[in-house]
C-alpha cells in the first residue's frame, strides 16, 4: 500500500465533495488509482476525457505512482 | 514581470500594459476576453473561475516561452481572473510588445488560443434558471461517464447489487399494480417536477417506471444535478422476468 495525496478541482471536486484527501492505496497507476476513486465516490466523469498531474506537472495515466506522490486529475480546461 | 499571472480580484490592464515598454517595439496587440451574458442559447448570470495554479503558471509561463520564440516578439504579458465574475468584467488579458504588427497580433492569437486550451482553469457558469455547470465538462460528463441503463432480470437482483429502488410511477399507476411488490422510495415523477419531492443526496438509486423512458429521463436530470450515481432500469417494470 502507498500513500497518496488527491487534490480535486471544479466538477471534480462538487462531485468528490472534497478538496483533496490522502488516500491508502495498492493502486500501481494514476489510471488505477482513478478508477479507484471514480468507483469510491461516484466520479461522472472517464479519464479519456480527462488528464492527470503527478507532482506538479502534467503526467502519464500509465506512470507509476509512489508513496507521497501528489496527484491531480484534470477535467476539460475552460479558461479564457 | 511574470510572463503569466493570476489575479483574485478584477484588475486594470494598465499596470501590466506599461510594464511591456520596450523602445525597440513598434507595435503593441491586446486581448481582452469578457464575461458573456449568454452560452449556447441559455442566459448567464455570473462565472466562476477555478485554476490549479501551480501548473497553470507553469504552462502559462510556458506557453509565453513558446509565443516569444514562435514569433520574435519582445514581451508578452496574460493575467487571467480567478474567483467571482459578473457579466461585462475582464476575465483574461494578453498583451504583447514587438518590432512590429504582424508579430505582434500573431504572438497574441496564439496565446489567448493556448491557454484556452491546455492551461487548467475551469468556468462555472451561472445561469438566469438557478441553474449552474461546468463549461466543457457536463457533456462530457454524460457522454464518457457511467452507462444511464442498467439492466436486471428481478428488483431482487438490483437490490442484491446495492441499489435502492425508486419508483417514479405516479400514484394511481401504482395503485392499479400490487403494491408491496416494489421496496424503496416513491417518487411520482409529477411531484419531482413540481419540486415536491427530492431524492436524498449521497445514494445509489436504481430508477425504475413502467418502461424505463421516464426513468432514463429522470436519472439524466438527476446525474446532472448531483446525483452521480443514479441509474435507470433499462425497459422499466415490463422488462423485469417475473
């Protein structure tokens, strides 16, 4: 099991209900662990729509994760 | 000066027009985007905009990088709103300083166009039916998200999954089936409507009516309103094997 840190943002965090959480998981991927969450909190939304942020910067679903990692998941951007 | 900023509070151009001063430049491109009293046909009140700052600086940042590079131009300056916005107030500026216009207009595009895209801010929209969405999300997050339907062969078999049911039938279509046949919620998809009834927040509801169109009607309503996991009986009550 690996500690992480979740921060949600926008529909993400209306839907989680949170800002963010540490999560105890046996999840080896940021896709593994979305799943995991989406299942948790029922999450409307698939990560092909979505990209994810591991320590600050802009990442791969299929990276990784270790213990202490920060992760975000970013829902389609709508700025300007 | 930062190539990219956000601002928490409504700000003047001004400030950052003048820091892009540069002799060398014979030409100056802006944008300035506003908050619009309308998207796609619904009327909007106010917006909300949210940013994952420490990654939307570094794309910003880099975005600018890009542009400067691009194009040759001498500085480029955006700031972007974050937080409460009315209608008519700024919500992004770009500004750019270079030797000359076509650059100048080039650069500028290119960025207002990039960060549109790639930097992570999200806009709520607040609209005049007390309504409220995330701009690019919800249709997303009805198209790529949980099926609507499920399909079961008994309301014994939904139950056994972890669903409550919640029939939407109205009262007298009820009254003409047994009753006692269905366990869970009553809600008369009139009285929904009427908004005398809701559904507590938080569940896993199985939707269920006669032949599963009210229901699929009803659960799109209802996941676009903070019920993520609502599902509707696919066929409704005829479907059932029993």
């Amino acid at each position: 099991m690996k500690s992480i840190e979740v921060h949600y943002y926008a529909i993400l965090r209306d839907q989680a209900g949170r800002r963010m959480e540490r999560v105890e998981t046996g999840a080896a991927t940021a896709a593994e662990l979305f799943d995991e969450l989406r299942a948790r909190h029922g999450l409307a939304l698939s990560r092909d729509a979505m990209r994810v942020a591991i320590n600050e910067e802009f990442g791969d679903w299929e990276h990784p994760l270790e213990t202490g990692d920060r992760v975000v998941f970013i829902p389609p951007v709508a700025g300007g | 000066m930062r190539g990219f900023s956000f601002s928490a509070a409504p700000f003047s151009p001004d400030a950052f027009r003048t820091a892009l001063a540069d002799p060398a430049c014979g030409g100056y491109a802006s944008f300035e985007g506003w908050v619009r009293d309308h998207n796609e046909g619904r009327r909007v009140l106010r917006l909300e905009y949210e940013a994952y700052e420490t990654l939307a600086i570094k794309e910003g940042e880099r975005i600018v990088a890009e542009a400067l590079e691009r194009f040759g131009v001498r500085r480029i300056a955006c700031v972007h709103r974050t937080g409460d916005l009315a209608v008519g107030e700024l919500a992004v500026w770009v500004g750019v300083a270079a030797a000359h216009r076509d650059e100048a207009f080039a650069a500028c595009r290119y960025v207002i166009d990039e960060v549109k895209h790639r930097v992570p801010i999200w806009k709520k929209e607040h609209y005049s039916d007390g309504d409220s969405g995330w701009v690019n999300c919800e249709r997303c997050a009805t198209a790529h998200a949980e099926p609507l339907e499920l399909e079961f062969a008994t309301l014994a078999a939904a139950r056994a999954a972890g669903y409550e049911l919640v029939d939407v039938r109205e009262r007298w279509e009820r009254d003409a089936d047994p009753p006692g046949l269905m366990p869970g919620l009553h809600l008369p998809l009139s009285e929904y409507a009427a908004g005398r009834s809701e559904l507590p927040a938080g569940g896993r509801y199985l939707i269920v009516c006669a032949h599963g169109v009210r229901s699929l009607a009803l659960t799109e309503e209802l996941r676009a309103h903070g019920h993520p996991a609502v599902y509707s009986l696919r066929g409704g009550l005829a479907a059932l094997r029993v």
